[in-house]
C-alpha cells in the first residue's frame, strides 16, 4: 500500500491543477481600452462635486463616463484647481477637461473644444435682505466675488468702479457673501441655485439670471487626437437619449437644443511673452510690495506674541506652561491654510450663529493668521535663545540688586536676540513666501496677482516663472539685510578685533 501513496499524491495534485485550470476564462482576450486622464475641479455643485463616500458626481461627471462608454474608452478622473486646468492641457499632462468650461474664443486659442454639452449663464447673488441690487447695472461701485478664471470674472471687469474679490471655487465666492463681505456675486446660474438650494445658504437669493449666455464644452489639448473620439461618443449620446436622461436625473427639465459648434466672437489677441512680461511687471511689483507689507506686519506682532509666549514657557507656572504649549503645539501641528480658512470664513459665519455680524477686513485677517501661526515658532526661537544664555548671567544681575524683569530687559534679552537673529531670518524669509497662502481668500500680494494675470490670457510659464524670481529677489534681499543686522550687533565683528 505504501508504494502507492506517491501515485495517488501525484494524482491528486494533478486533478487540482485540472479543477483549477477549468474555472480560469480561455475566452481571447478584448484588445486594451484607452483610457483618458480628464482634469476636473469638484467644487462646483451640481456639475461636479465628491459624494458623501468621496467619488466623484455631478452632472458634467456622468456625461463624461457616458462619453467613454459610447465611445469606448475610460475615464480617469484628475481633480485640478479650476485656474489650473487650462494650463495643465497646455502642459498635456491631462487628455482632456470638463468642469462647466464655458467655450470662449481667448481659450479657444490655446486649446480645443468638443461640441458644446451645456448651454450656460450667469447670475447675480446678493443676501436676501438686499433690495438695491437687481440688474447688472446696479453693481456698479458694489463689492463683487467671483471665482477666479470664469467667464463670471471676466464678466465683472466690465463693471464701473466694482471691487472685485476672486476666489479659488464658487463655494467659496458664495461664503464671502453670506458672510456680509462683499454686495454680491456672479456666478453660474445653475450651479448657484443648486448650491442655494441644497447647502446652508437660507441668506441668499438669486437677484438676475442670464446676464450672458453661453456653451460649455468638453476641452482638449491643441490637436489632441482624442478630440475626435469625444466628439463621436458625445454625439452618440445626445442622439440615444442618454444625454437627455442625464439631465433630466440633475435639473430635473428636458435639455434646450444644443448646436455642433459654438457661436463665433471675437478674441482679443495674444502678446508675444517679451511684451507679456514687461506688460506684466508693474502689476506684479505692485503686489511685491504687498506681500512684503503682510510679512512685516506679521513678523512684527508675530515677534511680540512669540516673545512674550517663549518667555511665558520658561516661567515656574506650570499651568501657564501647559497654556503656553498648547499654542505652540495647536498652530505648528495644523497647516497654515488651514488657520488662513478659521480666521476669514470660519470666525465670522461662527459669530453669525450667535446673531452678530462680523465683517472681517482681508488685511486684519491675513495678518492675524500669518502673525498667530508665525508666534508659535518665533516662540521656540526666543526661548531657546534664553535658555542659550550662561545662568552666571541672571545670578550676577541679581547680585546687584535686579529684579527678574529688569534682568530679562537690560542682560539677557539683548544677549539672545543676537543669537536669535539667523533663526529669526530663516523665519522673516519662511513667511515671506508664505504669504502666498493669504490668496485663498482672494488678498491680491504678489502670487495672487501673477494667478490673475494668468486667468487673463493663460500664459503660465512666463508669468510663473516672473513671479519666482521676484520672489528670488525679495528673499535674497531679506537675506542680506539679517545679516547686516547680524554683523552690525555682534561688537566683535564690528570692531574687528576681541578685548583681552
């Protein structure tokens, strides 16, 4: 019997592989299905939004998926600020974009369009208690929000003497309003009754619609062979009745009669980069100067906190140094956009719950943000520079009869500020560039301004590239001028030679 069992492990072993190979799929192979990478921002209600699991939804991203399915291929999605979608195409870095892209003959020169799938306009939003404002020629000398790249934004500039606030997504446009910050905004009619609708926006109302009209369309790269294969799923699905289902499922109305192409306009015509840049310049100095205002004044009060926090951490209270602690922990271990976005949108809508109206200045907020979060590291500088001083110090100050607060004052304060100064350098030049941030909530400093300028005539690369080196040139600045400082207070290195 023994002889056998290796048979019967062999056989054994060979009716598994048998089982095994019978439930594996001999069918030939489908040959592989293109995929598409499409750029989309999904902060725009009800075209395109996340879902309560985190996918992707809206109308624009079921039209999409239909597109692919009719025309055979997949789609990847790739979420994108909006003012970033067109400058991705350009860098070919996605296939293709939909995010409600009215088709306007300044994009049409640097990238291509589908036939249009949604006939669009624009509306005006003002807080329901508003009664001035009820036309487009009301707005004028009103403070206006608009999301940043739109065909809303451009409709705002045309505005007399309106100030305009430009703002990375509608959302945020929208809370700008309802915070009491600005008279109104002009965005997308569909969209802002969608986000009146179903978000907490009970304070707003739709005061015009259609103040223009237009088409969205489906946008590629300049001769992007995927052009093509778009069109043709497009026009499947609007022949099939697919098109019709879907926009009936998010508006709920049967979809207007749409043309194969756009209507023509006029474009404006494009610069040659030289001219660009120097066309640019004085814009983008003006917002240099911003930014070096925000990160002085933020420096400043942020030196003042963090000195008196980093002293407060070396004192016997232990309770005060819990307090203390906390600070530096809360505004070091959370992003710097973050406490941007709870100073400007989430303090005054906080307030408002209560009854209170607060309108937040963007300056005070900016730098109140900027000067919080700088203090909690100025705060470490400063108490390790005290710390960093010999305790003979104290002691002999004390022997000749100084208080605490005289000895800090006239010993050991000034002996660690020149030690603090090349960390407190790192810190100036560290906030500098992190003023850019303050841009979410539309401060137009100096990165600000190059994104606008970009949203105008979609020339990334040379006003980027304008932008860094102003920024170069400010950092490499401050640079110096810390270690003058540094130089100028070190007696040792002033006089040149050491006291013996």
């Amino acid at each position: 019997m023994a002889r056998f069992l290796p048979l019967v492990r062999q056989l054994v072993l060979c009716l598994s592989c048998l089982l095994l190979l019978a439930g594996c799929n001999f069918s030939q192979p489908t040959p592989n299905t293109k995929t598409l990478i499409v750029a989309t921002e999904p902060a725009f209600p009800p075209f395109e939004a996340q879902g309560s699991g985190g996918q992707l939804e809206g109308f624009d991203i079921d039209v999409m998926n239909a597109i692919g399915k009719a025309a055979n291929f997949k789609v990847k999605f790739q979420s994108l600020p909006f003012d970033g979608i067109i400058p991705a195409l350009q860098a070919k870095t996605v296939d293709a974009a939909i995010s409600s892209i009215t088709i306007t003959p300044e994009r049409q020169k640097t990238v291509s369009f589908s036939r249009p799938y949604f006939k669009a306009g624009l509306a005006i939003a003002v807080r329901a208690n508003n009664t001035d404002i009820t036309n487009f020629d009301s707005l004028k000398n009103k403070k206006i929000a608009v999301q940043i790249g739109t065909t809303s934004a451009k409709k705002a500039q045309t505005i007399p003497g309106a100030e305009i606030r430009s703002f990375d997504s509608a959302p945020l446009a929208l809370q700008e309003l309802l915070n009491g910050n600005v008279d109104a905004v002009i965005n997308d009619t569909p969209a802002t009754l969608y986000a009146i609708k179903t978000a907490n926006l009970k304070g707003i109302k739709i005061a015009s619609e259609l103040l223009t009209e237009g088409y969205t369309g489906i946008a590629t790269p300049k001769k992007s062979p995927n052009l093509k294969l778009i069109n043709q799923g497009l026009t499947t699905i609007l022949q099939n009745g697919t098109y019709a289902q879907i926009y009936q499922k998010w508006f709920n109305a049967q979809p207007p009669q749409l043309p194969e192409t756009a209507p023509a306009e006029t474009a404006t015509n494009i610069i040659a980069s030289p001219s660009l840049i120097i066309n640019a310049l004085p814009n983008l100095l003006r917002g240099a100067l911003v930014t070096l205002e925000i990160t002085a004044l933020s420096v400043f009060l942020g030196m003042i906190i963090g000195s008196l926090i980093g002293i407060a951490r070396l004192s016997t209270n232990q309770p005060l140094r819990w307090a203390t602690r906390a600070y530096i922990d809360f505004f070091r271990g959370t992003p710097l956009l973050v406490q941007i976005f709870m100073v400007y949108f989430g303090i005054p809508a906080l307030i408002q719950y209560f009854g209170i109206t607060l309108n937040l200045n963007r300056l005070v907020a900016a730098v109140a943000a900027l000067s919080l979060n700088s203090a909690a590291y100025l705060a470490e500088i400063v108490r390790a520079g005290i710390q960093s001083i010999e305790p003979g110090q104290a002691e002999a100050a004390q022997s000749l009869g100084m208080n605490p607060v005289q000895t800090m004052r006239h010993i050991i304060f000034p002996q660690a500020l020149r030690r603090m100064l090349p960390p407190l350098g790192n810190e100036f030049i560290t906030l500098l560039k992190d003023t850019s941030l303050v841009a979410v909530i539309g401060f137009e400093e100096l990165f600000r301004r190059g994104q606008l300028i970009v949203a105008d005539n979609y020339r990334a690369f040379e006003i980027y590239t304008a932008v860094a080196l102003i920024y170069l040139a400010l950092t490499l600045l401050s640079s110096r001028v810390f270690s003058f400082l540094e130089y100028w207070m070190n007696p040792v290195q002033r006089t040149g030679k050491v006291n013996k």
